[in-house]
C-alpha cells in the first residue's frame, strides 16, 4: 500500500489525476508555492465551502510577493519596463 492511498482528514485529494504532494515534489516547489498549489486544488472538493482555502492560498501568494518582490525590486522592474514614461 503506498500513501497515496491513505487521506487523514477528508477525502479532497483522492480523486486528483495527480496527488498534490507528488506535483509539488516532482516540481520542486518551495514551502510557500506547495501550499498556493495544495489550498487552489481542493477548494472546491470541501464539504465546508472553498473560500477559506482561496483565502489561504491568497495568504500563501501574498507571502511569496513579499519575500521575493522587495519595494525597491519590484520599483527597479517597473522602471526597466519603461514605467512612468
């Protein structure tokens, strides 16, 4: 028996083409960009309704622009893209 065929807590990820987990691994996602990917596939697949898995997600995405994308980063981008001119 492998671990994909054992879910604690619900039954969200079963029916996957892909468990998410495997995606994640086999992509090398960060800690940050596996949860976006985890909380975005099943939010539709939960009993109790998806936005508190969106707002999760958002959360996640929120934390990856700040970490990645400081002000003055994302400044000096926005000027070699010719903005403001």
């Amino acid at each position: 028996m492998s671990t994909n065929d054992i879910q604690h807590g619900g039954e969200h990820y079963k029916d996957k083409a892909i468990q998410v987990w495997d995606y994640i691994a086999a992509n090398n996602l960060s800690y940050l960009q596996g949860n976006v990917i985890k909380y975005v596939s099943r939010y539709k697949d939960k009993e109790t309704g998806g936005l508190n898995d969106l707002r999760k997600a958002k959360h996640y995405i929120d934390k990856i622009i700040e970490t990645e994308y400081t002000i003055s980063n994302v400044e000096s981008n926005y000027e070699n893209c010719g903005g403001d001119k």
